[in-house]
C-alpha cells in the first residue's frame, strides 16, 4: 500500500481517572509508537467530539478504583451520549499487591453497561535515554536548582532522588502536573519511590519541602493546628512597667508607612475573596449564645477563647498562598489561656499575636490609649524578649546589628487589630527592649476603630447563621491591615512573597505585573480587565464607547467549582450573539499565590451591566427585553438553565445585550441542581421553592423581574410580593406591552 492510498483518520480519545493511574505514561505510548496514519488526540479535559473514553484506575491503589464512578458520573454529564466506555484495570505488574478483585471489575462494568474491561501491563517507554531536566526548588526559595538525568523515559521519584546530592529523608516532594484533572491541584506530594513522576514540555518541576522547617506549619483548610506553648503566670501589667514606664522607653502612635509595607496588586482583594470563600460554613451560634449570656448576667467582659477560632481564620486569610508564614493556635492545659502564634520562615521563629476580649480607648488621660493596654502589651514583650534570649535568632537587623525589630500584633476579639513593633537592643549579654511603636490610634469611645476587621454589633443584633454574612463585600481596614503586615515580616525576614500567577489550561503562566483595575468585587467573585496604555477602562465607559476600542476581555477569578461550572457551560452555549462567550477554550485556569481552590475565566468584550440609563425609552426597554429572551432561548435549546439573571449578569456590549455568569447554571439533565435555590432572592422566580425542580419559565420570570425592577422597585422580596408585582405591572402604562404579554403567558393569565 502507497502513501497515497492510506486515508487519515482523526479520532478522539479521553483518558480520565485519577492521578498517577498511569494516563500520561499511556499517551506516551501512542503518541511515539503508534506507526498508522492515524491521529490519536488524547485529551484528558474536553469531552466534546471524543467519541470513545478510556477510564483508567490502578488495580494496586483502591481509591483510584473507588473513584471511578465519579469519573463516569462526569463523562455522562459532559460527554456525547453514544460515547463508547472502556474500563481499564491498569499496572497488572503490580497484581501481587492487587486490591480490585476481577469480579469486582466485571460487576462495575455490567452494571454501568461500560463496553468492555481490560488490563493493562504498566507501559513501558522507548528503551533509548534520552536527557531530561528536573527544575526544582527548596522551601520555594529562589534561584531553582537544575538536575539533568540522562535515561529512559519515564522517571520515577526513585530516579530523582538518587540523582539528588542531598539526604532525601530530610524533605518532602511535591511536583507541578498539569495532565491530570483536577487542575486546581497544583503542586502534588508523592511519596511512593515507584510512582512517575509528571513530565511536562520537556521538564519536571518539583518542589522540595524540608520537613524539620515546615514540621509546625499548619496544612491547608486545617484550623485546628495547635502549637504547644507552657504556661507562666507573671505579671504582664508589672513587666511593662518595668521594662518601659520605669526605663522611659519611648512609646507611642506612629502612621501607617513606618510599621507596614504597601501592598502589592490584586493580593487584598485575592485574600479577602478566599476569607469569603472559607467562612461559609463557619457557624457563628456558639459565640452569638457566650455574647448574649454575658449580657444576661451582666458580667464586665467577654471571655477570650470563643473568639480565637475566628481570630484564627482572619489571620490564615491574610496569609492565604504565603507558605513561609503560618498561623497556628496555642495549645494550653488551662483553657482560659489560649492564643495564636506566627510561625515565621525557616527558623521556626515565632512570632506572637495577642487576643484579648476587650481593650481601653483613649481618655483625657491617655489620649493615645496604650497605658491602659499594658497587659496585652506586656505580655508581648515577654514573649519577645523571651524569644531572643533563649534562641540564636536570625530576626530583622537594623542600621544598628546590635538591635532588632519584631512586629506584633494584638487583635481585640474579631474586632480590631494594632500593630506593636518592639526595637529591641542587646547589651550587656541580653536582649531588652530599646522603643516601641504602635499602629494605629486607639479610638475614643463609640468610634469605629481604623483597624476594624468585623462589626460586633452585626453579630448581637443579626440572625446570621454563619461568619460569611458578617463580612462586608470589599476587604474591611482591618483585614487590609493584617494583609500588609504579612508582606512586612516576608520583607523583613528575607522570605519571597507569592507571586500572584494565571496559570492557563494550556500551561502558559501569566504573571500579575500591576497594569490591571478590578471593575467588580462580589463575595464570590472579582472582575478585572488589564489596563490599556493610553486608555484605562473606566474612561472608555466614561466615553460612551464601553471600553470595546480599548478592552477585548474580562478575567473573572471565583471559586474553582464555580468556575469549572461556567467553563463547562460555555463549551456548550457559546455562539450565540447574545450569550457572553470564553475568549477561547483554553482562557481559564488557577490562580496560584493565593490559596487552593480559587481559579479563572477570561471572557470576551468589555461592558457595563443593565442599568436604567440603558432603558430610558420603550423602543430600547422592548429592544433589550427581547435580546435577553432570545438569549434565554438559546440556553434553553442547548438543554440548559441560567439559574441567575439579574442585572449585574446582563451586559451591553457596543449597544448589544449579552447574558453573563453561567457560574451556577444547570443542565436540564442534572436534577439535583435544580432543587436547589441560587441566585440574587430579589430576582428569583416566585414559582420557585427549594426542593421543588427549577423550571425553564423560572428563568424568564427572574428576567422579567429584572426589567420591570428598573421602572417599578421593590423592597419585599418574598414570593407572594413578587407575584403581586408582575400582577400591578399589567396595569402599569409605563410598562411596555411586550413586558405584558411575557407575563400573561407564563402566569397563564387571559
């Protein structure tokens, strides 16, 4: 047969499964051995147009097998139909530590009607070496270390390690994959000698973590880490006396610029929104309880210890990607003293942080408040001084080598937060205290604090159920503050800050250089677009022209669930003139330097959100309705449901309306989603209840309510108001005749 007479074929395949079940090492293979003139496009993320899937496990790892059925749950949600399954049991060299019976296999693959099952011997690789670069780090401190190994491919983290001229007991090993779902997890451990290790664009990147430094740092979303401190009664009152009354030590209010650095782009609002994310499910009902029986009983303060668990999660928030920098709780046998502790670096110097259940404001006394903290500052200075003198501590010298600064803080309740920062200065072979500067000024009574970082009174006077509710939707002052006071001890203890990355789906990185303006802040959300040289994007609104001259996206950062939610939605809705779509399939992605689980979508076009100067005229308030029920109608053909309209998710776009925001949109198919209530309450269908499945009309009832909201407010938002609204709207002259007749149709009014 001729070159001429073969035919190519174009055939896609997915491979999913767990991760180190053996898919890259099988792409591999086929990629270099396959000798017909067929193209093979193994694609372990996009299922649209694949019309086979190959669902991997390893028959020696249960879990993998364990996982399976969620991956075949994805395949029918996201695949074709018809596509063909195939079950593969794989790493059969590895059946003397078989933990998958084959019956087991057999009955999974009979009851899912899964075409056939199989199993695999661990694919081995060309048998010539060839050379392969590991790039890795250590404590992610820079410059990275490059190790050249010249052998088969693939290789195995017993490869690396021999290869390493280092004691290997001495760290643990992370690497960066980008084959394997979910892409949220970025970095990796992997402690199993045998296990391959992931081979991207020519490179392995791995990340070696000492564990004797990192041995008390808290783990990620772990809040209960406890660091074991021993109690010692003293004084702390007649310390500070001591030590800085009776001395004349220098002590006083100082602004913000001689305490703490200046924040870098986009790291507050990154860290506020994972604050957000994290406090969902914090319930707030034990301290609401403490609060209310103090009042009952009339006793003077609070007790310190219900309020540390929250205390704690402020602190991990303003720290959120900053490894170096850990918070941990103090673990005391006396339960009526427990603080927090910053476990700074690879010195495991730490850094002591002060909670108290109350604090004195100024008077005509003291008018700058610190005399009536001296308990909470003197037992800073114990800790402090304590520290320096019991340890060899490479701490932050000044001009002076014979003085240091160590920056404190003292957090009353979730309330407010000051900062201390103890000059201190070794004589006379000890450490002792030199100055003391605090930030910022105590308020006088009934003022709100700068530092505030939560309103108390939301929580006695609100029936708030979990911590989320009491935060406002942008970063409180103090929460700005605490977020400026890690970036003060990276700075000053010589540790690299997270750089804020995108990390694409195709593997580009792009990083975060300053050139960008956040146009929207949500509780679940951040919309940004990269500033234009010439012109930014708020004065291309200004212009009239919405930015589109200038803008060709926006990047939108969320919760990596909501995200992957809204990319799944786009490959299917996209196209339609009226529907907002993906810049490409590959513009999204994680963004790393801020905690786990937060990632991206870049979307087209620059707009403003529906408002009432875009319907000021009937002719454009029916244009416009029209558009978004055009745009309805085709999520509706495409088997979908927005679950959210508003105005917010309704763009003008060069005098065009698209609609936005698939992040909690539904297929029609997925009926436990649509049990459940999202979206804005105000606009939600009133023929809606949770519990009860979310309905296509239910989405032209929260758009209609979305228009008439602009010429006919509301402020009660319960079902039965909302169906009285549409009922007065039919009566209204100034409510166009389009609007109208939408409204008899789904409320089946003649």
């Amino acid at each position: 047969m001729t070159r001429e007479d073969v035919q190519d074929y174009f055939i896609k395949i997915i491979l999913i499964g767990d991760s180190g079940v053996g898919k890259s090492t099988l792409l591999s293979r086929f990629s270099r051995n396959s000798e017909n003139e067929v193209g093979f496009d193994f694609a372990t993320r996009y299922y649209r147009d694949a019309i086979d899937a190959l669902l991997i496990y390893d028959i020696s790892k249960r879990c993998t097998y364990a996982n399976i059925e969620r991956w075949f749950k994805e395949l029918r949600d996201h695949a074709d139909a018809n596509i063909i399954i195939m079950l593969i049991g794989n790493k059969s060299d590895l059946r003397h530590l078989r933990s998958v019976s084959n019956d087991e296999e057999k009955e999974f693959a009979e009851i899912y009607r899964i075409v056939s099952q199989r199993q695999l011997t661990t694919i081995s690789s060309s048998t010539s070496p060839i050379k392969i670069k590991i790039k890795y780090y250590i404590d992610d401190k820079e410059p990275a270390y490059l190790l050249e190994l010249c052998q088969t491919y693939p290789v195995k983290l017993k490869d690396f390690k021999t290869a390493l001229d280092r004691d290997c007991n001495k760290y643990k090993f992370f690497f960066m994959s980008l084959y394997d779902d979910p892409i949220g997890e970025v970095r990796r451990e992997i402690t199993d000698n045998e296990q391959l290790l992931p081979y991207y664009r020519g490179i392995i990147v791995a990340y070696l973590e000492s564990i004797q430094a990192n041995s008390l740092k808290r783990k990620q979303n772990t809040s209960d880490y406890t660091l074991s401190v021993p109690i010692e009664y003293i004084d702390e009152t007649k310390l500070w006396n001591e030590h800085v009354i009776n001395k004349n030590i220098q002590c006083k209010i100082v602004n913000n610029d001689d305490i703490l650095e200046q924040l870098r782009p986009l790291v507050l609002e990154l860290r506020w929104l994972k604050f957000h994310m994290d406090s969902t499910s914090i319930e707030l009902k034990q301290l609401k309880q403490m609060r209310k029986e103090r009042k009952q009983k009339k006793e003077k303060h609070d007790l310190e210890v219900p309020y540390h668990p929250y205390s704690l999660l402020f602190y991990q928030a303003a720290s959120a990607g900053q490894n170096s920098i850990s918070f941990l709780k103090e673990d005391f046998n006396d339960s009526t003293r427990e603080d927090i502790r910053c476990i700074v670096g690879d010195e495991l110097f730490v850094v002591p942080q002060e909670i108290k259940s109350h604090y004195h404001c100024r008077t005509d006394r003291n008018h700058e408040g610190i005399d009536g903290n001296c308990e909470a500052f003197g037992k800073l200075l114990k800790l402090v001084l304590k520290r320096l003198n019991e340890s060899n501590h490479k701490c932050s010298r000044l001009d002076n080598k014979d003085e240091t600064r160590i920056l404190c803080t003292f957090m009353s309740r979730i309330h407010c937060v000051w900062f201390i920062d103890f000059i201190c200065k070794f004589e006379n072979d000890e450490w002792n205290l030199s100055k003391c500067f605090v930030y910022p000024q105590f308020p006088v009574p009934d003022q709100v604090p700068i530092g505030e970082l939560c309103s108390l009174k939301l929580i006695d006077h609100n029936d708030y159920g979990a911590l989320e509710h009491l935060l406002p939707t942008l970063p409180t002052m103090g929460f700005k503050l605490l977020v400026q006071y890690i970036e003060t001890l990276c700075t000053r203890y010589n540790i690299k800050k997270c750089g804020i990355t995108f990390l694409y789906n195709n593997g580009i990185h792009k990083m975060i250089n300053g050139k960008i303006e956040i146009i929207e802040q949500t509780r679940k959300s951040i919309i940004l677009v990269e500033k234009d040289e010439d012109k930014k994007p708020s004065e291309a609104s200004a212009t009239g022209d919405n930015g589109q001259n200038s803008i060709g996206s926006i990047i939108k950062i969320s919760k990596y669930q909501l995200i992957r939610n809204e990319m799944n939605a786009h490959k299917i809705l996209d196209g339609h003139p009226h529907v907002r779509s993906m810049l490409n399939l590959e513009s999204w992605g994680v963004v790393t330097g801020c905690g786990a689980n937060i990632s991206f979508i870049e979307l087209s076009g620059f707009g403003i959100p529906l408002n009432s100067g875009h319907l000021t005229s009937n002719e454009n308030f029916e244009k416009y309705f029209t558009q978004t029920k055009l745009a309805i109608e085709h999520i509706h053909k495409q088997k979908y449901l927005h679950r959210d309209i508003k105005p917010t998710n309704i763009i003008i776009i060069n005098d065009n309306l698209t609609l936005n925001d698939f992040d909690v949109s539904c297929r029609m198919d997925d009926y436990e989603k649509r049990k459940i209530s999202v979206g804005a309450r105000k606009y939600s269908s009133p023929l809606h209840q949770n519990g009860s499945l979310y309905r296509e009309e239910d989405d032209y009832l929260s758009s209609l309510l979305t228009f008439i909201s602009f010429r006919y407010d509301y402020d009660d938002y319960s079902n039965e108001n909302k169906i009285k609204v549409l009922n007065d709207t039919l009566r209204r002259t100034f409510i166009p005749d389009t609007i109208k007749d939408e409204i008899r149709i789904i409320l089946n009014i003649k």
